[in-house]
C-alpha cells in the first residue's frame, strides 16, 4: 500500500469524515487480500473529539483490483524515488485528468451503489 494512502485516510479521520479505500491486507500465511474498507470517525458528542474509528470491510470486486493494483506499483515507486509527497502529486495529477475526485474515483470503482452501498449503510446501523 502507498503511504500516502495511509495518510489521506488518518487526514480525513481527524477531521471527522469518513474514507473509503481499497485496501492491500497481508494475510497471517504471508499471502495478500484486497478488501474495499469504508472508516468511520466516532466522535464524541459533548466535545466533538474523535474518540475513535470504525472499519467496515468487504472483498474487493475484481475490477476494483484490476483497476487499482497498476496504480499502487506507480505510487509505490514514486515513493521510493520522490517520497509520499511525489506520490501524492501523481495521485493528484491523476484524478484532474480523469476529471474527478478521490471518492467519486473509489466510488466508480468498487461500484459503491446497490447492494455494495446497502452492505456498508447495514453494517453501519448494525455497529452504531
């Protein structure tokens, strides 16, 4: 996984917003997973502090694997090279060519609407 990806998810958390991600999850056996992930601030209703956060998790359709895989290796290589800030800006650079926001982007991409938006509001409910 991009750092970067890791630091836009704790950005939006402290400011009491939830973040969807396609997530890159190492298995105890060494192997790896993808799990579409939606985190969920809890925030404190007497101060507004975020108090804590919840993660709801489901298997990342296989589009959303084919689509994301390519551009993780490229992020993680301009990591490598350039740091998190170099592969921020190609992110970035990425969603205004492609006319669009981080989460209209994640949103297309795992098909977040139907069943898969009706799974992460039940679940939601169910824990909240």
């Amino acid at each position: 996984m991009p750092k970067i990806a890791f630091k836009m998810m704790w950005d939006r958390i402290n400011q009491a917003q939830n973040f969807i991600a396609v997530v890159k999850n190492l298995a105890k056996d060494g192997s790896y997973y993808w799990v579409v992930t939606e985190f969920e601030p809890k925030v404190d209703p007497i101060t507004n502090e975020i108090i804590s956060h919840t993660a709801f998790r489901k298997a990342a359709p296989q589009k959303a694997i084919d689509i994301i895989e390519p551009i993780y290796k490229k992020m993680l290589t301009i990591e490598e090279h350039g740091g998190m800030e170099a592969s921020e800006k190609y992110l970035r650079g990425f969603l205004e060519d492609n006319n669009t926001t981080y989460d209209e982007f994640i949103n297309k991409t795992v098909g977040n609407s139907g069943l898969f938006k009706i799974f992460f509001t039940a679940m939601k409910k169910l824990f909240s």
